[in-house]
C-alpha cells in the first residue's frame, strides 16, 4: 500500500441477530480511505452506510449486532492495526483520539446538563492529560477554529442555548480536539440550512488540508457529495454497487441505483412534471431479482421537462382567479425579558408586517433560513399561534377574531403536514385509529364502519397497504411516517394543505417520491399548497410562485423561476448559490481547487 494510505476496509460483514433471524447490514465491503482524501459514502436510509462507520469505530452494540467477518486495517504511527481484533480497552486508544467521528443529530449527541465547552475540554483532558485550565483554553482555541461567535460564551453555553449550526460546529471541534488521523463524518449536515451546510462544509475542507486528514463522509446527497469527495461509494443494501472517483460516478454512472440516486435531485436549470425515483432505472421483482431499465440519466429527465410556454399557459390561468387566502400586513410577536409585574421590556419579531396572496389550485413556496419566521407565519395562518396584528382571509372570510368553536369549520378546510412525523403521531395509537380521530372529531360519516374504510382508501393512495391501519408509527420508515401524515390530512378532504419542512430529513430519493405524491394529489383533489422548506431547490420544484423570507420579513416575492434565474436580492443570491448543484463544472472546480492547494501546501 502507498504511505498515505490510512485505513483499509476488507471484506467487512457486520449483522445483526433479529426475529426474523440474522440480517447482514454490512455485507463484503471493501474501500481504502488515504491520508488528505474525502471519500464519500453514499445510499438510502438502510443501505449500510452508517453501519460501516460504526463497525469502524467499533460501536456496533453486541448484542445484537457484531462483526462477523473481514478486516479494519488501520494505518497508526505504530504499524497496522486490525481493529477487529484489539480489545476493547485498546480500542479507547484509537477511539476519539486517531479516528473522530462527527454524528448525524448533535442535540443526542451533546449531553444537556453540562456545557459545550466542558464536553470538548472532557475529551482534551481524557486524551492528552493535561489541566483544566489548559483544556479550557485548548477548547476556545477549537471554538475558535471552527468559526464560532463569542467562543468564552459558547463555552459556558448548554446545548439547548445554541443554535443547530453552532450545535453541528461545537461537535467538529471535539472531534478534532486530538488531531485525529480520520475524521468520519455521518450526515453532519442533513437537517441544516444550505447556506450553514456550505459553511460547514468549507469548515471541513479547511480542517483537512491544515491537517492532512482523511474524511470518510457519510450521506445520501450527491450534490454534497460532488462539491466535496475525491472518491465515491455508493451502498444498496448492505453491499456496494459501484465505487470510483467522483467524476466518473457524476458522468459516467454504471449501477441503475447509483442512476436513480443522481436523477432524483430537483433541478435547478429546468422544470420537470415529476421527479424521476430510483424505480426509473430499475426494479426488483417478487424474488428479489433486480431488472434494468436501461435507461441513462439525461434520457429520463429529457422526457420530463416542462417548456417555459407551457408554465406560462398555467399561470396566465391561475392568477386570473380571485385568491383563496389574503394576509394582511400580519405581525406575530413573542414578548422577551419581562420586568418584574410581567411587563415585555421587547419583542421577538417572528413575523413581521408580512402581505401576500396565495390562488386556488396554486403552490406558494415559503423559503429562508432558521429563525426567518416562515415556520410561524405557517402555524399563525392556521391559528396555532395567535397573532399580533393583521388580517387572514379565508374564502373572504377574516379569521383573525373567530373564537376557537368558530375556527373548528375551517380547520377541516386547511391543515398542516408537520416537519417531523413521528412526532405528529401518537405512539399510543395505531396509525389507522389517528387517520381516524379528525374524522370522528368533525364528524366525517356518521359510523367507524365508513370512516376505516375511507381510511383503507387513502393509505392505498399513498402507497401504503391495508395492513398497515393496525401497526403502530415505531414499526415504520420516515418515509413511510410522512405518508401517514399526509393520509391523515387527506381524512377531512381539505382545500388548502400547510407542508411545514415536509421532507427535509428524507433521504433524496424518499423526498422524491414524497414530492411526487404530494403533486399527484394536488392535480387529484386541487388542492392548494403553502410549501415552507430551508431548501431552495426543493421548494423551487414544487412551486409555481415564492416567498423568500428573512428574520420575520418577505424580502422577495415572484415566480418561482424568475428569482431563481435573476435573484433580486443579495441574501436569495447567497440561498441559491449555497445550493449543491452537483454538476459536472462545480467538480471540475472542486477539483481544481484541491490541486491548487496540494500544490502550495
């Protein structure tokens, strides 16, 4: 092997004992990670990829998983080391201080009662032995490093003081707190804001360059994937399927399911009738066989696209209508730092003199960063949250001063499809008996006979199996979750639907499909969207007009494809150019740029 060769995965098989008998999660995988090397790893929820990460680190939990075959062979100061075969003690060595690994939640992963900068002083201290006060200087050195404001405060900061950002920062810093070797970084940017991944990611690159680091990055993003990895592996059920260098994969992709992973991504430069999904360029039959489509990439998404004309023919039809909702300069205030009788001394301003319209049959888009307010212009639409000032109209109707037994009515006419699924559903109840409760509660048929099989209806229309009424939502996917969510708000036969952050912690090709039924149903029932996302590209596919907001604002408003193609203002530029777009030009210069600085270094 070449001297900056750092780990050697061989063969490797971990399994997991289960009910239904031994399941292999990780199944003959082989790939070498070399010292200032990113290879990315990717594939769906399911396919292995985390656990290769956790076999890696030797955190696979016995019982009832183990390693069950190959070789981790890593490349130390002392020799090579097979790390399935040292104990566990020696492997506390390695652990934290040679190999990092940054997880994918840092709210679980950051302990609540103590502070951040404790939890990485804990490391230095465990690691390099030195005092407190040293590690607490070492750890604002880190916090530093990786671009945190006011590092002494973060440092004395809880976890829940800090935002996800910060959070997602704070766990790079411990895990480069011992200069470690390898870095394994496992969907570290999956449930942020573009433009914080794009700073996080730069932060990455920053680190490892400085440090001759070999990444193994972790995700089910190729446009993440193509902006920041010299190598691809990309992981189906446990195996993989195709490996090469990432311009080879982006341009020249062999596998159907490596096809699927990059056609699946909405595009920016044109729009599509439908998102195409892995099932495009291959199926699996009853056996388990796997078919072929044959079919490239360009070929599918070619056959999808919609002529400029042919939106312009649909707008000219939607905006001739009278509008179905008007917000009137709408204000939501939340009071901090009260004095002594309770008295605000100032306000939060969520929402902020906000005005727009949204027209029957339409899909208004809602996009910003965290902490922009479009998650509680959302909630105060529907009167989850009661506002300041200002006018909801409704049908002509204002809803701003109804009582909770007068709003009742128009509940049924708008709902909401909540960010995380599984905690919009009680794990109590079965998921057919919470499709249910709303029907009962407004009295939709008059006997449960007729309500369950209206149920039976709609977990068949999204895709869901009958016996799925009697199971509960801990037995089921995310992706299958957001079905539920949406099934449930189909139970009341609404006009118009809220889709709050509906898919953003979906795998891409689980987001596509979801995407694809959310659009199905619109032409099925006309309903109408407000479609709130962090995500640019994913609202841009979706909408036909948007609504960019920041800190409780709307800065800019218009047709969906107008602000992408002439941005009006500099903070959407920033929202756009944040985007990973994974086209062939953006690796050509990723690579360019790691030329450029290996050959200054």
């Amino acid at each position: 092997m070449s001297s900056r060769t750092l780990l050697e995965i061989k063969n490797l098989v971990t399994e997991f004992h289960t009910d239904e008998g031994i399941v292999k999660a990780v199944n003959d995988v082989s790939f070498t990670l070399n010292k200032g090397e990113t290879i990315g790893i990717v594939g769906e929820s399911g396919s292995g990829k985390s656990v290769t990460s956790l076999s890696t680190m030797r955190l696979i939990p016995n019982p009832p998983g183990r390693i069950a075959g190959g070789e981790i062979l890593f490349h130390s100061k002392d020799g090579v080391i097979d790390l399935t075969k040292v104990s566990e003690k020696e492997m506390r060595n390695y652990r934290g201080n040679e190999i990092a690994m940054i997880f994918q939640e840092p709210m679980t992963s950051l302990n609540p009662v103590y502070t951040c900068g404790d939890q990485v002083a804990e490391a230095i201290i465990l690691h390099q032995k030195v005092s407190k006060k040293k590690a607490r200087n070492l750890t604002i050195e880190l916090f530093t490093q990786v671009e945190l404001p006011r590092p002494g405060a973060i440092y004395d900061s809880y976890p829940h003081q800090i935002s996800g950002g910060q959070k997602q920062r704070v766990m790079i810093a411990m895990a480069m707190s011992c200069n470690p070797s390898i870095l394994i970084a496992d969907e570290p940017t999956t449930a942020l804001d573009v433009t914080v991944q794009k700073t996080i990611l730069e932060l990455m690159l920053k680190l490892q360059q400085e440090q001759d680091m070999g990444i193994m990055f972790i995700t089910h993003d190729l446009g993440v994937i193509a902006e920041l990895a010299d190598k691809v592996v990309v992981m189906y059920k446990g195996k993989i399927v195709e490996q090469g260098n990432v311009m080879d994969i982006f341009t020249k992709p062999k596998h159907p399911y490596t096809k699927g992973l990059l056609a699946c991504r909405p595009p920016l430069q044109r729009r599509l009738q439908w998102l195409p999904t892995v099932s495009d360029f291959m199926t699996i039959d009853d056996v388990g066989v796997m078919r072929e489509t044959n079919k490239s990439v360009t070929e599918v998404t070619n056959s999808l696209v919609i002529s400029p004309a042919e939106t312009a023919a649909r707008h000219k039809i939607l905006y001739q209508q009278e509008p179905i909702l008007e917000i009137k300069n709408l204000k939501t205030y939340f009071p901090i730092n009260k004095g002594v009788f309770g008295k605000a001394k100032d306000y939060v301003r969520a929402v902020d003199d906000v005005s727009f319209q949204v027209y029957p049959g339409e899909t208004l888009g809602l996009v910003g960063e965290s902490g922009c307010g479009k998650t509680t212009l959302g909630r105060t639409i529907l009167k989850l949250i009661e506002p300041t000032e200002g006018k909801i109209i409704y049908k002509g109707e204002d809803l701003t001063g109804l009582s909770t037994k007068k709003m009742r009515p128009y509940r049924k006419d708008i709902q909401i499809i909540f960010q995380d699924p599984y905690s919009s559903l009680n794990p109590r109840i079965t998921i057919g008996e919470a499709i249910m409760e709303p029907m009962r509660v407004h009295k939709v048929f008059s006997n449960d006979r007729a309500r369950k099989a209206r149920v039976m209806e709609l977990l068949k229309r999204v895709s869901l199996l009958e016996e799925h009424f009697y199971r509960y939502p801990h037995e089921f996917s995310g992706g299958q979750r957001q079905r539920i969510c949406i099934a449930r708000s189909l139970a009341l036969n609404p006009k118009f639907i809220i889709c709050d952050e509906s898919v953003s912690a979906l795998d891409v090709s689980v987001q596509a499909q979801v995407l694809n039924l959310l659009n199905e149903l619109k032409e099925e029932f006309n309903f109408t969207y407000i479609f709130i996302s962090h995500d640019l590209s994913v609202v841009k596919f979706m909408s036909d007009r948007m609504i960019i907001m920041q800190e409780g604002k709307i800065v800019e408003l218009g047709l969906a494809d107008e602000i992408y193609a002439n941005p009006k203002t500099t903070y959407t530029e920033e929202l756009i150019n944040a985007i990973p777009k994974g086209e062939v030009e953006d690796i050509k210069a990723s690579i360019d740029k790691k030329k450029v600085k290996l050959e200054f270094a």
